[in-house]
C-alpha cells in the first residue's frame, strides 16, 4: 500500500494543540481529498479534510506505531 502523509486542516480548541501533528493516510485518497474536499481517515483513525502542508508537524504517535505494525 502506498501511503502519503497529510496535515489536518487545524482549528483551534481549549485543549492545546494536541491535532497538529501529520498523519499516515493512503495515497490513492489524498488527492480527492485536496481537489473535491472529501475528508480522508488516517491510519490512526482521525478524520479530516486535508489542507495545511504537512512538513510543518511531527509525525502522529499513533499512526507511526500503526506502519511500524504493518511493515
């Protein structure tokens, strides 16, 4: 499987900045996704429509355990 890793779209909340991370979600999706906004789901199970640059976020946590098991 192809994977792309994608950043949220990030909206502010009380509970600190606990969603900017980047996310392990399948290729094939990533492009829908930035041209007709369709959200996409990453490994770890979070749900969003992609469009900031993900290069400015660290990894997620959960989807990298969830590559390594994969692999």
């Amino acid at each position: 499987m192809t994977v792309q890793i994608v950043a949220p779209t990030l909206t502010p909340t009380d509970a600190g900045d606990h969603d900017r991370f980047k996310h392990y979600v399948p290729k094939r999706l990533v492009t829908d996704a930035y041209i007709f906004g369709n959200p996409v789901t990453a490994l770890c199970g979070k749900k969003w429509v992609p469009s900031a640059d993900p290069e400015r976020f660290p990894v997620c946590p959960d989807c990298q355990k969830a590559w390594e098991a994969k692999e």
